[in-house]
C-alpha cells in the first residue's frame, strides 16, 4: 500500500488545501476537513496511507 505525505497549505471552510511534501509538486489537493484530524491548521504535517489521514511530526 502507498504512503503520501502532505502539509495543510490552507483552510478555507470545510476544505483544507494541501501540498504532495514526499516528492516535488506544486500542485495542491482540496480535501474535506471532515476527511482529515479536526486539529489540523496551516503547516500541519500528513501522512496518508489506507484511504485515512493522519498527523505526523
């Protein structure tokens, strides 16, 4: 199973934007808050691995 490692570039509502930091791209990727740690803030750290989001240091 892959693993995907993001950061919150921003919040907007219910969406966060974030941004691929395991490979370059500067594309980013709108995802439903209610998808992701309801702790999450701008510079927050992700890591996506079996359909779930979850925080890292």
């Amino acid at each position: 199973m892959n693993t995907f490692e993001y950061e919150v570039c921003s919040i907007d509502g219910d969406y966060a934007n974030l941004k691929r930091i395991d490979m370059e791209s500067d594309e980013t990727k709108l995802v439903a808050r209610a998808l992701l740690p309801p702790e999450i803030m701008e510079g927050t750290k992700l890591k996506y691995e079996m359909m779930q989001y979850e925080i890292i240091a």
